[in-house]
C-alpha cells in the first residue's frame, strides 16, 4: 500500500488532551507506514515529545500579529513536504496553514476541533471552516452539531472523531501505584488518594475540586488530593495553597510525561471542568486504568459519562454536588466496582485506537481527488458504521418505558425498532387500548417480552429503573398522560420523562397537549406543526430506516407511468376521514385535471385495503405526493409524507418554512395551506419541468435526519441530559 504524506500544525506549546492526541495519532499512522511531519513552536512539548522519537520537524511561532510572514513560511514548507494531508488543530496555526495549504493546492485539508468552546459566527470563521478547509473533524457531537449550525457546513463535511486510549504495555498494580505515590509525597501507610490529571488552566476547575475536597475532608481523613500536571495557573494554584487549610493534604506533583501511575494510584479520578471540553483524554485513561471518575456536565463529558453507569455527573462549579458524589463512591465499594468494570468495557470497545486510526485514514482518502488516492476510501466499512461503532455500541445499554396507545402505533413502532436496532437500548413498551386490559408487541425486529398494560395503572411490576420514559401520544391519548404522569411522576422522579405527540388533527388538542407537558415538566418533542404552538418543544420527526425504505422503492415502474402526471394523496384513518384535507384535495385535483387532461390522481386505499408496501410502491410511482393540507387542523407533515421525502417525491403539506428549524430547516417541503395555494403548486410543478426535476433532485438531499443511526443520536444527546 503506498503511503500519504501527513503535515499536523499545532499552535499550543503545552501539553494535555489535545497534544496527547495529535502525538498518538502520528504514531499510529507511522505504524501504518505513512510519512508524518510536525510544525510547532520550538519550545513545545509536543516538539520534545515528536523530536525524541524521531518524526520529522520544523518550527513556527504562530503568533497572531506575524500571520502574513507565517502563511509565506508554510507556503514554502508545504512545497517542500508536499503533503496529501493538512491537519490544523488550533486556531491560529489553523489560519496559516489552511491559506498556504489553500494556495499550494493540497488535497485534503483537515481542520481539527478540540473543544467546545463557542464559535463566533462572523464571515472570516465561516470562510475558514467552510472553504479553507474540506474536511472537518471534531472529538464530540458537542462539538460537531454546533459547528454545522452556525456556519451551515454540509453534514458529511463535518465528522466526529473522538480520541482513542492507547494504555502503556505494562500497567502497574493498584498498590504498587499507591505505595510509589506515598513513597514520593513521603507519606504514611494509611494514606489513600482522589486527584485530577490535566493541565492547570483556568476552565479545567481545579479550585471548584479543592473547595469540595475540603467539604469532605474531615469526614475522610486520611484522603490526599493530587493534582497532576502544569500549565498556567500553576503558580496561581500554588500560591493559593501555602495558606490552604489542607495545604498539608493537597499535592501539586507537576506534568508527568507517563501519567498512567498517578491514575492507578487514585481512588476517585476527577474532571472538574467548568467550559470547553471535548471528550476528555484524562477521563479515558481513568476509565482505562479501572478507577471510577466524576466529571461536569459540559462539552462532550456526557458523552462518554453516563451518570451511574460509567460515572458519576455533576454540575459544573457546584463544590457541594462534586462533594456529594465523591462521598457516594467512596462509601460505596459496590458501586465503585459497577462504575470501573461498566467503563472499561466502554473505553475497550469504543475508543481503541485501531478503530479510529482506521477511518481516520479511511476520510483522508475520501477527501483526495481520484489522482491523489493511495487508499480504498471506504477501507471495507461505512462512516455510519463508524458513528455506529462509537456512539451506539458502547457496551452500556439503558433501559426505554414506551408508553403508546393503539392509535399511535405506527409512531411506537419506529421509534422502538430504532431503539432495539441501535444495540444500546433496551425498549419496553407499554400499550393502552381503550378497551381494557391488552398487550401489544411493536416492530418487526421486536424481540422483547410482552408487557400488559391496563386501565388501573398498576406500574410497580413493571420494568424497574427505566433510565428515560417516553410517552407517544396523539389528541386521543392526553387524558391516558395525565392519568400515566400523576401515578409515575413520583415513582420515576429523577428519570428522563419525554413526550412525543405524533398525531395532529387539530389545534386545539395541540395546545392541550402543550399545556398538561408544561405542568408536568416533561421534556416535549414533537412533529413540526405543534412547533407553531410551542416555542419550547423540540422537533422530532418519526425515524426510518432508509436502507429498507429504499429496497421498498426498488419497483418496476410500468413502460408507460410517464403518460400521466400523477397526484398521489394519503387520507386518514379508514380512507374516508377529513383530518388531512381529503375533500380539499380532490377538488383541487379535479379543477387541475379540467385543465391538464394528462394528470391522474391515485389516492391510497380509497378502492381496498393497501399493505405498507403496496403503499410504498404507489408513492415511489407518483410525480408529487400531497400530505396534510388545510387551515382548520394542525396541518403539518405526517409519516405519510416523510416516506414520500424519504423515496425522492416532491412533498406538500401545510408545514411552513417559518417552523422548518434546527435540523429540519433544509427540508425540501413545498408549502400549500389554503385551495388557492395547492392548486398553485400543482400547476407550476405541472408546468415547469425545470421546477419539478429540480423538487425530484432535492427531495431527499436532508432525508438523512430521519435515519435510525442520525435519529437516535440526535435524542440520545438530548435525553442523556
């Protein structure tokens, strides 16, 4: 295999994650047999750590008020490496090096983010990561998400590539650790250790860590805090503990190049940071080297810290809750044992170093036009399978309450085959049918028991411990929540409690369902027309599984389907309902036929009864599909209409774009509330073959955000929390 030419930049000339990663991921790709090339500041760590094993060197300064003498030097630099990989990870070696890169023409020009730190959204930021660059890679969803809202960068531009452990070959015992660290603090046999292993700068809060050491200090005496690592406020740190109380108990040990040691010394590891972080590299080595951690609920730390399982999660600069939790761990042996065999079984099987090297060198090859390509771009697996690897497999599986309603099952059944599809939930659903005491089984790929479910509301033998409760209702199904939240809230208190109204007939009960979500204090999601009636709610179309939507739509299409224009249209329930504008459409379809003799209307199981994929197949046949239409319901776009989407057919319904937002503001729906406007649309779509090629080619351009694998990981996020 022929190698690529690999240039990194990096800025900084400290040492932590960020540096800790960029030297990893060098050793890896020379592993691999690749050529690497490092530009620093000559007084950085990185440049000690590099230089001593032999990767190629040279310095700059990076300084923002030279800017035009270093962009001239990496001009010349670039020349001379000729690199097919550009890698900038902080942000003023990133201007230098992505205008030179820019102009020397190099093939795939990387811009690391490290942190989460906000982006100003100005138009010199927006050049640089939507032009200068042509591949973005971030170490969190945290990250990631934000970057393609503020600068509207395509999604397959942007990638998340958390970093990887690669723990030293030998790994001492916990207490030959915890004997050395005594030795070197010259402390007694009965010393017992909690500490924090990063660099000393101000966000990573190691005053929030000494405030909640001291809180529980006297209760554990003979606890030492140890602080590991350098940095800025070192002195800063010092200088407040020559008059620290505990000044005789708090230990500031300096950067260590090999910190594995001082993790396996450790009782508690901690992360207190208040801002910024990525997925921490400290928090991983802990998990590693088996020692239960805390951290804050910032950044990426979520991602990887699920409370109880992997961790304990707390409030950044709260000393009381750091204190509170580290009290837990402490007086609980079995729990700390839960926590460090839950985490090395996440770290072992996410965050390998192998993986992410492989699709690290997998996307570079992707980037590189086909002249440049030294590699299989794909390198035998998908990017999804790669979020998949790392966001879903984790080895952490959490437990899901679905609360349905039979008239609600389509909705519960996506949602539950999303679920068990994913390996990382457990889904247990709960079915109320009005008629009494029945059990239901979703999905087609459902393999969970059976749970009944009945009008008494008799919870306690159900599933215990849920971590997240998710009600799918539509109109019919408020009285049941009410009812389901006034037995639970007490019960479940603590856990994540979720709303999803799926059905949307009409206002009012929309606002209903606003209302009684509110005073309970559940979380809203929603379909995009309740958006109209809550600002708080958040957008949440129904997940699909687009790999089979798109085997469902593999049809033979008749010879001669192309003679007639076809409408094709859903109605509600039973075939003869109004909810979604039914007799409104066939008098507008019968105006347009008056006009266009070669428009034919096919509306779904008006003539018999149609299975999903006889359903499937007429939609993938129809020139537009028509969902919900008319101002006196909710409108809005149903499952009906994101299949359509979801098969490349141009879509309208009453959805308009002025609640189109977050993650669904690119969809391509044509807006048609009122008679006047949905005879409008047709006509121009009848009329302009231009406009309808153009609605065919971008109907599925943003169907991704209702896949499983994007679906799941946008609510897992917000239900983490």
């Amino acid at each position: 295999m022929d190698s690529l030419r690999i240039m990194h930049t990096e800025a900084s000339p400290g040492w932590g994650g960020q540096e800790i990663r960029i030297m990893e991921e060098m050793r890896w790709f020379r592993q691999r047999g690749h050529d690497l090339m490092l530009i620093a500041p000559s007084h950085s760590k990185l440049v000690e750590h590099a230089g001593s094993e032999g990767f190629k060197l040279d310095h700059l300064a990076f300084t923002k008020n030279k800017l035009a003498s270093e962009i001239w030097r990496m001009f010349g630099l670039i020349g001379k490496f000729k690199p097919h990989v550009l890698a900038t990870h902080s942000s003023v070696d990133s201007w230098a090096a992505l205008i030179a890169g820019k102009l020397r023409g190099v093939p795939c020009r990387v811009r690391y983010r490290h942190v989460s730190t906000p982006i100003k959204g100005h138009f010199l930021n927006r050049w640089q990561y939507r032009s200068l660059c042509n591949l973005v890679l971030t170490t969190g969803e945290c990250i990631r998400k934000p970057l393609i809202q503020t600068f509207s960068i395509p999604r397959d531009k942007v990638v998340s590539a958390p970093t990887a452990v690669r723990p030293p070959e030998v790994i001492l015992s916990k207490s030959e650790a915890r004997s050395n660290l005594k030795a070197e603090l010259n402390l007694g046999s009965e010393a017992r250790f909690l500490g924090q292993v990063s660099v000393l700068r101000s966000w990573k809060g190691h005053f929030v860590l000494i405030d909640a050491f001291a809180q529980i200090a006297q209760e554990f005496p003979d606890f030492h805090l140890v602080l590991v690592g350098s940095g800025p406020i070192e002195k800063r740190i010092a200088q407040e503990l020559k008059h620290h109380p505990l000044k005789d108990r708090i230990h500031l040990v300096g950067h260590k190049s090999n910190p594995w040691p001082y993790f396996r010394a450790l009782e508690v590891a901690v992360l207190a940071s208040l801002s910024n972080e990525g997925i921490p590299q400290s928090l991983l080595q802990a998990m590693y080297a088996e020692i239960p951690v805390v951290g804050t609920d910032v950044g990426g730390i979520p991602e990887i810290l699920f409370h109880g399982k992997t961790g304990l999660l707390v409030k950044p600069g709260d000393a009381t809750s750091m204190s509170q939790a580290l009290k837990r761990i402490l007086d609980d042996e079995s729990l700390r044992t839960n926590l460090c065999s839950t985490s090395l079984e996440l770290v072992q099987t996410a965050f390998k170093w192998d993986n992410l090297g492989t699709k690290l060198e997998a996307l570079f090859c992707k980037c590189l036009k086909p002249r440049h390509r030294t590699l299989d771009p794909d390198d035998g697996s998908s990017l999804n399978q790669f979020n998949q690897t790392l966001y879903f497999n984790l080895g952490v599986k959490r437990k899901v309450l679905l609360f349905t309603q039979h008239s609600s099952w389509g909705a519960a059944s996506n949602f539950n085959e999303m679920f068990n599809a994913s390996g990382k939930y457990d889904s247990w659903e709960i079915l109320h049918d009005h008629g009494g005491l029945r059990g239901y089984q979703f999905g087609d790929r459902m393999k969970q028991r059976k749970v009944l479910f009945n009008n008494n509301l008799k919870i306690k033998d159900l599933v215990k411990d849920p971590d997240s409760i998710i009600f799918i209702f539509d109109y019919n199904g408020l009285k049941l929540f009410k009812k389901c939240m006034r037995n639970i809230k007490e019960k479940f208190r603590g856990r994540a409690m979720n709303v999803f109204w799926s059905g949307n007939p009409y206002i009012k009960h929309h606002k209903a369902c606003n209302k009684w979500a509110s005073k309970f204090d559940v979380r809203a999601f929603a379909m995009l027309d309740l958006l109209r009636f809550s600002k708080d709610a958040i957008p949440l179309m129904q997940p699909y599984d687009l790999s089979r939507m798109s085997k469902l739509s593999n049809f033979n299409k008749p010879e001669d389907r192309k003679k007639d224009f076809v409408i094709c249209h859903s109605p509600g329930h039973k075939g003869g309902g109004n909810e979604k504008g039914t007799q409104m459409i066939k008098a507008v379809v019968t105006e347009i036929q008056q006009e266009h003799h070669s428009v034919s209307y096919k509306q779904l199981g008006e003539e018999t009864w149609l299975s999903h994929e006889d359903c499937v197949r007429e939609k993938a046949n129809a020139d537009v599909f028509i969902d919900k239409i008319g101002i006196h319901s909710a409108g809005g776009i149903g499952k009906s209409g994101i299949e359509a989407i979801c098969l490349g057919i141009p879509t309208i319904c009453s959805t308009h774009k002025s609640i189109l937002k977050g993650r669904y503001e690119q969809l391509n729906i044509i807006n048609g509330d009122t008679q006047q406007e949905l005879k409008q649309q047709l006509s121009r779509l009848i009329k302009d073959q231009k406009y309808l090629k153009e609605m065919k080619e971008n109907a599925t351009s943003n169907a991704d955000v209702f896949d499983y694998t994007t679906t799941l990981e946008y609510l897992d996020q917000t239900m983490s929390r």
